[in-house]
C-alpha cells in the first residue's frame, strides 16, 4: 500500500565526520537537539560520505604507485595517475572514458562514474591529498548502524545509504542508494491490476533509490552539510535482503 503522506525532515547538527566516529551516537545526539525522537517505520537516509569518513575509506595519493594501465588510463582522461590506480583498485572494469570521466563497473556492482571516489567537501594536506572511497560493503554497514540504533532508540527503523550519480539517458545527478536494511530495496509489483484491471507485466518499484533521491534533495550537493534525512510515512515491506535487487543484470543491461 502507498502512502497518503510522506513527512522528510532534514537533520542539521552532524559534525565533522572522522575515522573511528560512532555514527550511531552522532545520530542519535542531532535528532535530539532537532527535538526529533524516532519511531516505527521511520526511514534514515545518511549520505555515503559520513560512513565513508567514519569507516576511514581513505586512499592517500603519495601512498600509490601507479602501474601501466593507470597511467595510461590518466593519459587518455586527463587525470592523475595515482587516482587512476585507485579507481581500477576500486573497479571490475573500465565501461567509458573521455576527459574528465572514466565511467566503470566497480567492484560492488554498481556502474559509477569515477568509482564513487571523491575529493569534495574533504580536508586534505597539500603536500598528501586524499580520496574518499565507497564503504567496503555499504549493506553491511547500513545493517549495523540499524541494529545500534534499534537497540537505543526502540524503534523498528529502515537504513538508506546514498550517494549521486548520473544516468545514461537523463542530464544531471540524483540520489542513489547504495546500501539499503530493513526493507524490500525492490517491490515487484508484476501481477497486480492496474485502473482498469489489466495485469502489470514489467512493474518493479526502485522504492530505495525513490527515498534516496528525495532525501538527497533536501541533503544538497554543495556545502549544506546535511548528510541525515529522517522519512516518516513510507510504508516499506520488510526484508533482509539488502539493496542487490537495485543492480541490473549485465546481460539485461543494454548499456553494457
């Protein structure tokens, strides 16, 4: 069943994020100065960056040799070799290049430009810049974050980790999500009648990467520094199998 009424509420007050950081106490201590208290069904969306930080997914650029096919690969997208190793490390294989852009299949599953690394809104030393990588397994992370949260808050609560992106067939970047727990990431819905009783043959909801981009909406892709999006309202089913459903089949994938 949808929902009559979708309630997303920004959370403002997360710090800087740092390695080593409990996410669950600097949640928790932001909804609290927001006078915001936590219920059953509610969704929390954090932005990829924060779990990022606090799982210290950093690659430290004059750690990194670059080897043949990075610099080669530097050469062709007008890139630093050292960065180019890093996104390979990060990769299964390299879908689309041009200056500026190496589109990739990365080691997660998801197509992504430049394998999610990013340099933006990160404090970096001159003389050692440094790359924030994806979460090592964004799934599992969403899970434990939800298991520490229930058990201090109470509540039955539904994670979202996302992050932007582009499409191959629309202009501009949205909101993705890339871990999901709690909740069916998916809702076939093949089967079911539509107005005038006709049965739905193709009809899959992406009902994680709907919330993500709403809540990445109000989050913003510049300095706002809101990465915490509480949803109230979605009516989710639930389930334990994490955001896999979201990745395409490569064989189903006509742009691979």
């Amino acid at each position: 069943m949808l929902p009559e009424t979708l309630i997303l509420q920004a959370v403002p007050g997360i710090p800087m994020v740092e390695p080593g950081d409990d996410l669950c106490a600097l949640l928790t201590n932001a909804l609290a100065q927001a006078e915001l208290s936590l219920q059953d069904g509610d969704v929390l969306v954090l932005a990829q960056k924060i779990v990022s930080k606090a799982e210290g997914r950093y690659a430290y650029l004059n750690e990194v040799e670059p080897g043949p096919e990075a610099i080669e690969l530097a050469r062709n997208c007008d890139k630093d070799p050292r960065h180019m190793e890093v996104l390979l490390g990060e990769s299964h294989s390299v879908l689309r290049q041009r200056p500026g852009v190496v589109i990739v299949e990365h080691k997660l599953g998801y197509v992504h430009a430049n394998a999610g690394i990013d340099r933006s809104n990160i404090a970096s030393a001159d003389d050692n810049p440094r790359l924030l990588l994806l979460p090592e397994d964004p799934d599992a992370s969403a899970q434990n974050l939800r298991e520490a949260l229930q058990k201090k808050t109470g509540a039955r609560l539904n994670i979202i980790i996302n992050d932007s992106a582009g499409r191959a067939w629309r202009n501009g970047t949205l909101g993705f999500a890339i871990g999901t727990a709690g909740f069916e990431a998916v809702e076939n819905r093949i089967g079911e009648q539509d107005l005038f009783g006709r049965a739905l043959e193709v009809t899959e909801v992406a009902v994680a990467d709907e919330l993500a981009a709403a809540a990445s909406f109000l989050m913003g892709q510049g300095n706002e520094a809101i990465p915490l999006v509480l949803i109230r309202g979605a009516k989710l089913r639930p389930s334990d199998a994490g955001s896999a459903a979201l990745i395409r089949d490569r064989e189903k994938d006509m742009f691979r």
